[in-house]
C-alpha cells in the first residue's frame, strides 16, 4: 500500500467528492429528529360543562383508549364543551399500527357517549417536542373575523396543508359562519311554542335526501328541490307554525343573524383583529426545505384571498435554523484552521503539517456518507461533532508523523520509516481509536431520549474517527515516504536541540525525575483531583439542555374562570399594548377563548433578531415580568421557545407541580396549600395561585317526582337547558367548499342574569306548560371551568417559573422540600415524571457502565487486569478540568455538558496509551526496567501528546467563542473539553507514568511470587 501513494490520494479523492454530494443531500434541522408517539383524541358536545365532559366523554374515552397495548401515559383535559384525551406510546411503538387501534377503540366506544354530539371523537397524530415552523396572520379592514376564519380554514389550510413537507396546520382566532337565531321568550310564551319545537322545525328545513328521477320515453328529468336554505334573511321566513289562520315565521319569535359558531373566541395580529394560522410540519421533513416550498406557494395563496384582505409571516423559523448552522460551519472551519496551524508550529515545516492535515477534509467530509447512508440531518449536534472530531482526527496522523520522523532521524528512509512506524503502531492507533469508539457508542445503548437525541452525534463522531483511521494506517504512511526528504529532519532535530520544544523537553524531563522520586505525591494529586470532581460534581446546578435563543416566546394569560368574556377583552387589550412598547419585540399575535377557555388567551410574541436587539430572549421575559401591568383577575406566563421540548400536554406553564387525587375535593384544597407555599420559595415566580381558578355556576336542586307529576321528565327539563345556554348547533348547510351550522339560543337579555330560569316552562306530554319553579330550585356556587385527568386520576397543575439565575433542577429541589414541609395527605399525591422528560435520565451511574466497558475492552487488547487502570487514571484530572471550566464559565451540568464528559474519557485516554503502549514494547523489545522505559516513553511521547491536546483543546475554542445563534448549544461542549484537555494534560503527564511504576512494580511482584518455588513436604 505505501508503494501506491496516488491511487491511495486518489480513493481519498474520491470519498471527499461523494461526501460533499451526500452534503448537499442532508436535510437541515435545528436539532436531531427525536419522535415521542402521541395521539390526542378531539370530542365536542356544545354546551355541556367540563364536569359533564369529564364524566360523560373524558371517562368512557379513558377506559377504552387505556387498554390500548404500549401507551405509556394517559391523559384528558375537559373545557367548556370539548374534551381532550392525550395518549403517549412507547418510542418503539409504530405510531400508524397505534392509529389504527385508536380508531377501533372509538368505534367501539361511540355507544357509551352522549347522543347529542355533532360528531364522532377524532384523533391526530402530534409530536410533542416540535414547535411550529411557520405562523400567518390573516386579517382585513373590511372583513368580519369569521370570514377571514373561513377563508383561513377553507382555502388557505388545505392548500398549505398539500404542500411537500408540512404535517398539519390549525386555525384560530375566530369560529366559522354561522346563521344565529337568537329566540324571544316573551314571544314564545305568547305563542305557546316550545324550544324543541323551533328546533325541529329549523333542523328539517333543509333535510338533504335522494329526490330520484323521473323518465318518459326518451326523456329523464332528476328530480330537485329549490335552493336550500342558507342565509339568516331566507331563515328569517321560515314558518314555525300557523296560529289562528296566520303564520308564525321565526322572524317572529327570534332574531336571526349571520354570525358565528362561537361568539367567545377572538385573535389578533399586533394591532388588528386576524385569524392566525400555525404551521406544523411531518415527522422527518426538513424545515427549511418545507418553509421554502411554503414562501415558493404563498404568490399562489394571495392569489386566493380577496382583495382587501392581508396574509402576513408573523414567525419563520428557517432564517434561526440557517444562522445556527451557519454559525456551526464557520466555527468547524475555524477549527479545522487552527488545528493545521497548530500543526505546522510543531513541526515547523508546511510539507510536513501537510500530511496529517490531509485526514481532516477526508474524515469530516467522508462522514457526511454515513450521515446520509443512516439518514441523519445536518443540525446542531451532527456539526458539534464534527467540530469536536476536526481536533481529534488528527491525532492518529500525527502519531504515525511524528514516529516516521523519529525514524528518519535515526537513519531509515522515508519508504522505511513509513513501513515500520505503520507496523509499530498498527495496535496502538487501533486501541486509541477503539477505546473512543466504546465511549460513543455506549450512548446508543442509553434507553429513551437521550439515545435519540445524542446518536447521531455518536455516531457521527465514530465514523470521523473510524475513517482517520483508516487514513492514518495507510495514506498518512504513504504520503510520508512520497513528501518527506531524507536528511531534512535529522537536520531538523538537530535545529531543534536549542529550539523552545527543546527546553520544554528537558524541564518536563528533569521534573518528571523529580516526581518518580516521590511517586506519592502524584497519588495524592490524582486523589485530589477525585475528591474535588466529586464535590464539583455534586454542588454544580444542573440542567436538561441549555436555554436557547429562538427568538420566539410563547406566553399565555389566564383570566380569572368566573369572569365573562367580554370582561377580559379590555384586560388582555392592556397586555398588549405593554408587549408591543418592548423595543425587542418585532410581532406580536393572540388567541382567545375557543377550546383554550373563555378567559384564556395564547401568544406568540417574535423577536427582532438577535443583532438588532439588546437583550437575549431569556432577558426580555425577565423584563416584561418585571413591568407586567398589576390588572385583577389576570396573570401572564412567559417562556422563550425551544427547538426541543418535551411539556407534556394540557400545561398552561413553562414548569408545572401535578398533583393527583381520586377526590377532586381534597385536590383542589391541598392544591392551594401548595400553591400557597410555593409563592414564598425565592426559586419560583409567576407561581399560579390557583385564585381565580373557578368559574360562578347556577346548580338547579330538581325534585324529580314532582316533574314526574307534573308530566315532565329529566330529558325533556335538558333539552330546555341545552336549546336555551348552550349556543346549540341544531342544523347544518353544505356549501361547495365547507359545511356551516345553524346556532341556537336564547337572546342575550335573557341570559344576563340568573333569574330567567324562573321564566323557563316545560311542554308536558299533553302540551301543557309546566314553569321550571314548580319542581325546580337553584342556588348559586363555584365550578371548575376545565377539569384535568392524569391516568384517570383526577389532577391540577400548579405551574411555575424560574427565578432569574436558578435551574429547573435547583427549582424541583426546592419544590420536593416544600410539598415534604406540606405533608400531603395520603389520598393527594405527586404525579410520577413524564417518561419523557430528560430530567429522568440524568443518571450517574451511566459513567460507571461506560468506564467497565472501556475497561473491559483495554483489558482485552492488553491481555492486563492492570494496565488499563493506568489508563482510567487519566480521567479524573479531565473530570476536574471540565468541571471548574463549567463553574468559572457561569455554566451548568446539562446534557451538552455531560456529552462533553462522555467524549473526555475517550480523548484522554489516548495520551495514556500512546505512553503505556511505548512503554511496554521498550520493556518487551528492549529489556529496560520499568521505570526507565516509562521515563523514556513518556518523553518520546511528548510531541504528539502535545500537538494532540493542543489540536484538541483549540478545535473546541469556536464552540466556547461563538455568539450567533445556537451558540448556547455549543458553549458547554466547547467549555468542557477545553477545560477537561488543559488540566488533564498538565497532571496526566506526571500522574500516569506513576501510576505506570505501581501497577507495573506490583505486577512483577505477583509474577515473582508465582514464579517462587513451594517448599516440597519433605524440607518442612
């Protein structure tokens, strides 16, 4: 092979060419895919309380949906007329196989829920740890909300919904069209006619059914009626009954309108009211590929708006992603920059720096194919691994560089230096790069999220160093017997005597003599270096994944559940107007009421980008918590949107305290003594009370006996309630692009107070009145406006938010003292966390299973139970170095961090076994005594353990330097391996060969004990 040094640059060649072809094939993500199965099942009964919703819908749907095999997690929230029942699966699971038996359990199901539903219970598939990818905003000076609803939901989401790459699109801020008839009680006590009666009469007005056709001789004629009925004028006409010789039409007895499904649901676009769509894309689809086949549409879609109507961007998620990962390839080309220049300083000769420079464009590059062969993106953590591997393919270069060099100085050929530098380090570059594989593949061996999150930078990062491995044992030799000169380094050496390497050479020498002296003082710095990790280890604040900058913040303000919906207009308007003053912020858009409840409202609040603002994301909550407007019966929750996030669903709050009961009584009393609690803890703010958390209801006491008596019965006294209150949907129209409905109620004069119950008469089976006071009584009280189940447990979340500088860690913390200080009562618990939640798996014991691996395989190619704890030694310097890089860089123990500990432990690793390995071949080759082969090894070694860790340490400089977008991300993997690098290389280089003498002197004590003759029976 080091005869064929064109053909080998030629293959070289070649794979770098099909890598940057697989380059440009990658898709583009902010973060690895990672799927959590979930299907929300949808019910809607118009009307009808959340406690009826709970009870009649959420419970049967729980019990039917629970028994589905691989759900994981089962919960439902219960609002004014709707139902949600979320179900999480098993990672494993196969979300279309999961579909299909959640169809067949509403099928199944269908009988036990209430007749009245418009509709069968329908599912979607969500995945929870995305965020939308596009937002729009459509409004008009002109136009009412709900047609700008029904243009938004009718037109513009079905075709954006058809495009390449986009998963679903929902539509808020208004309700569809609707024909409103709005009945006089007056009018119909005069006429004596019934609600049921209005009803049936409006809901067969339009009955659709087969005409037929009729035929003569040659001729067929279809068979059609006039045109339905479709319009509040042409409602207006239709005729209820005839009384005493004339028509009562329903213009009569109620006022009919062109109006809405839902008078309670609202949305605006910073100053204007607007429907607001948001986007959602598929499972594996690239963002930024979707959004451009979106913008690419959008000439299309003005085309389909009218005129005086407006489709605006109010969030894009693509230009974040681009700056991020453009970020991420500068700083992985400043890496790669500095590694070579670090290179050429060591060696002092550009020929030379050439040769181990070659297996950086190769591997980085060449690992694109294995990126796209297993169908990873180009994303945050592919590029840190790249980053992070420019500084570590290097190594086995240099390693072989450096050997060939020293033979060339001894007298061989460039042919012959090459030959046998590759045969003698054939095993050592293979343990070095096979101990670093270990470590990176343990982490596809994790179980969850964390494997999903973090393989593709495992693997990523293995196939980098698997290729400069196989570069370095055959194009690396090669180029060096086709580039270097034979003489020119053996001059070099001799230049280099008086050299600064060389004075660091004989002042490492003479301290190392110094040191093996007093071996136990190296032992102690390494127990010091044990101690000290253990105690950074365990008071450094922890964290899931670092704080992001997305430039998105998501907020929600919850109105006191008592109040009105036009009482709470006038507050959120005060809202705001106080986000649009913040200089930072670029758009601002809302929803309220609709499913999210009548005194709720959800925003969406984008940045300006990051270089035209002064504040992070995080510092512009801080600041619009801290001026918040002091308005009773509101409150407003902020939290910064992350790429990946993991809230489970029904969550009002970025953090949330769920506490479960079979009493929804005891819940809600203990709930506020928690709630309570917490709002004294200096961790926590925003702390939701739980004031405010009831709406007002009227609960009528019916003596059913006496309705009975009376000819009424339960059916009949709520088919009143529902025709009067409950905004009934008693008819619908088809139109050639959408389906509307007739709404149904009583005048709002009438539902303005209480009191008109006592107005309200029941038709008798004989026609006969019956006023509800004859067998009816109602007092007033309290009801929960929406009612959450977690595994079929009744719930309430207290939700929270972090103290500046406190993390989600530190918070749990302080909350687990707080709920041990309450002492709940037994029949009031803590939910157990979310399978799904990344604080789950912060285990320590990971790094255990990971050194027995390491040492497992070290064992194994070294054939010593010993050496490979010569080896491990170097780790807790590296621990050390990292951790007080972590603490003096304001940083926390996240999960970047924690992947930046993982790759510690292989990269230091490879000092020790380039100066063990040495070692035991001077000893095995050359006869020298322990203690003079270490000495030797060690400062043979030095050069490229010194270019090795410098190579490193400065390919992690742009990860700790960057301060564009994503550079949160990066900062804590750049900090840890830098700091881990700079330590260990300072103590390593006196601890190991000590560690060496021990372990090695105990070795052949044992062997000598082995080899001592035992005393035959007849000396004793």
């Amino acid at each position: 092979m080091l005869q064929r040094p064109v053909g080998l640059s030629l293959l070289a060649l070649a794979l770098v060419l099909v890598g940057l072809l697989c380059w440009r094939l990658l898709p583009v993500a902010p973060l690895p895919q990672v799927e959590v199965p979930m299907i929300v099942v949808t019910a809607s009964l118009p009307g009808a309380s959340p406690e009826s919703m709970a009870t009649t819908v959420a419970t049967p749907l729980e019990r039917a949906l629970g028994a589905i095999s691989g759900v994981t997690e089962i919960s439902s929230s219960s609002n004014q007329g709707s139902t949600q029942v979320a179900l999480a699966f098993e990672l494993d699971r196969d979300l279309n196989e999961a579909a299909r038996e959640v169809q067949a359990a509403i099928n199944a199901v269908r009988g036990d829920l209430p007749a009245g539903m418009p509709g069968n219970p329908e599912y979607h598939k969500i995945d929870p740890s995305q965020a939308p990818i596009m937002g729009l905003a459509l409004s008009s000076p002109n136009l009412s909300p709900s047609e700008l609803y029904d243009i938004g939901s009718t037109i513009l989401a079905q075709k954006i919904a058809q495009i390449s790459g986009v998963g679903e699109v929902s539509v808020g801020g208004a309700s569809l069209p609707a024909v409103r008839v709005q009945l006089d009680a007056a009018a119909l006590m005069h006429y004596g006619i019934s609600l049921d009666e209005v009803r049936s009469v409006i809901s067969s007005s339009n009955a659709l059914r087969p005409m037929g056709v009729i035929e003569e001789g040659s001729h067929r004629w279809q068979v059609q009626t006039s045109e339905a009925l479709r319009t509040a004028v042409a409602y207006r006409n239709l005729i209820v009954r005839y009384q005493d010789g004339a028509a009562v039409r329903l213009g009569d007895v109620a006022q009919v309108t062109d109006s809405v499904e839902n008078r309670y649901s609202a949305g605006f676009h910073n100053d204007r009211a607007a429907v607001i769509l948001s986007v959602s894309r598929q499972s594996g689809a690239n963002i930024v590929e979707t959004v451009a086949n979106i913008h690419e549409r959008l000439p299309q879609l003005y085309n389909l708006i009218p005129s005086d109507a407006e489709l605006t961007i109010i969030s894009d998620r693509s230009p974040v992603i681009r700056a991020t990962l453009r970020e991420a390839q500068i700083s992985l080309l400043v890496a790669a920059l500095l590694v070579v220049i670090v290179v050429w300083l060591f060696l002092g000769n550009l020929r030379a720096a050439l040769i181990p420079s070659t297996a950086i464009p190769v591997s980085l590059i060449g690992s694109f194919v294995v990126m796209y062969l297993c169908g990873f993106s180009l994303n945050n953590l592919s590029l840190m691994a790249l980053i992070v591997g420019a500084g570590l393919v290097v190594d086995d270069a240099i390693v072989v560089l450096e050997n060939v060099q020293r033979h060339m100085a001894n007298g061989l050929s460039p042919l012959q230096a090459a030959a046998r530098s590759a045969r003698e380090l054939r095993f050592t570059l293979i343990a070095m790069t096979l101990a670093l594989a270990v470590v990176f593949a343990s982490i596809l061996f994790l179980d969850g999220l964390i494997q999903q999150l973090f393989q593709e930078f495992s693997i990523t990062l293995v196939a980098a160093m698997l290729i400069s491995l196989l570069v370095s044992l055959t194009l690396t030799p090669a180029l060096c017997a086709m580039w270097l000169k034979p003489g020119q380094h053996a001059a070099s050496e001799q230049d280099n005597k008086d050299s600064l390497f060389a004075s660091l050479q004989d002042g490492y020498a003479r301290s190392l003599r110094w040191l093996l002296r007093f071996r136990p003082l190296a032992i102690v710095l390494l127990l010091g270096a044990i101690g000290s990790s253990g105690y950074l280890l365990a008071n450094l604040p922890e964290e899931s994944l670092p704080q992001q900058d997305s430039g998105q913040i998501n907020g929600f303000l919850r109105g006191d559940d008592g109040l009105s919906f036009q009482v709470m207009q006038p507050k959120i308007e005060a809202y705001r107007q106080y986000i649009l003053q913040d200089p930072a912020v670029a758009d601002l858009t809302g929803t309220s009421g609709g499913d999210r409840g009548l005194t709720n409202t959800q925003l969406s609040i984008k940045l300006k980008p990051l270089s035209e603002r002064d504040a992070s994301a995080q510092e512009v909550v801080e600041r619009l918590r801290a001026g918040a407007p002091q308005i009773p019966g509101i409150m407003m929750f902020l939290m910064v949107e992350q790429d990946l996030f993991f809230r489970p669903p029904f969550r009002r709050s970025e953090y949330e305290v769920l506490l479960r009961s079979d009493s929804l009584e005891a819940l809600k009393q203990w709930s506020r003594t928690v709630a309570q609690a917490m709002e004294q803890s200096p961790l926590l703010t925003d702390v939701d009370s739980m004031d405010g958390d009831e709406t007002r209801q009227v609960v009528l006491d019916i003596d059913r006996e006496a309705a009975r008596r009376l000819g009424s019965d339960m059916q009949t006294i709520s088919s009143v309630l529902n025709n009067s209150f409950s905004q009934r949907q008693v008819a619908t129209l088809y139109d050639e692009l959408n389906q509307y409905r007739v709404v149904m109620e009583l005048a709002p004069r009438y539902t303005e107070s209480p009191a008109v119950l006592s107005q309200l008469e029941a038709l008798t089976s004989d026609g006969q009145r019956v006023p509800f006071s004859t067998f009816a009584s109602w007092e007033y009280g309290m009801a929960e406006d929406r009612i959450r189940h977690e595994g079929q447990f009744a719930s309430l979340g207290i939700g929270y938010a972090l103290a500046e500088g406190v993390t989600d860690i530190q918070a749990r913390e302080a909350i687990e003292q707080i709920l041990n200080d309450v002492m709940l009562p037994s029949s009031v618990h803590l939910a157990p966390p979310s399978a799904n939640d990344f604080s789950t798996v912060l285990d320590p014991w990971v790094f255990v299973v990971v050194l027995l691996a390491v040492y497992l395989v070290l064992g194994v190619l070294y054939e010593s139970t010993l050496h490979p704890l010569t080896i491990l030694s170097t780790l807790p310097p590296a621990g050390l170095g990292a951790l007080l890089a972590l603490k003096f860089g304001g940083q926390n123990l996240s999960l970047i961090a924690m992947l930046g500990l993982f790759l510690l432990i292989g990269i230091v690793m490879k000092n020790a076994i380039m100066m063990i390995d040495f070692a035991l071949e001077l000893q095995r080759r050359d006869g020298m005594a322990p203690r003079q082969a270490i000495e030797r090894a060690a400062l043979l070694r030095l050069r490229p353990i010194l270019m090795t860790n410098l190579a490193g340490m400065l390919g992690a400089v742009p990860l700790i330097l960057g301060f564009g977008e994503g550079a949160e991300m990066r900062r804590p993997l750049g900090m840890t391996i830098f700091g881990g690098l700079a330590l260990s290389q300072l103590l390593t280089l006196y601890t190991t060969p000590a560690v060496y003498l021990y372990l090695e002197n105990l070795r052949q004590r044992v062997l000598r004990r082995r080899a001592a003759p035992e005393p035959s029976e007849s000396s004793v």
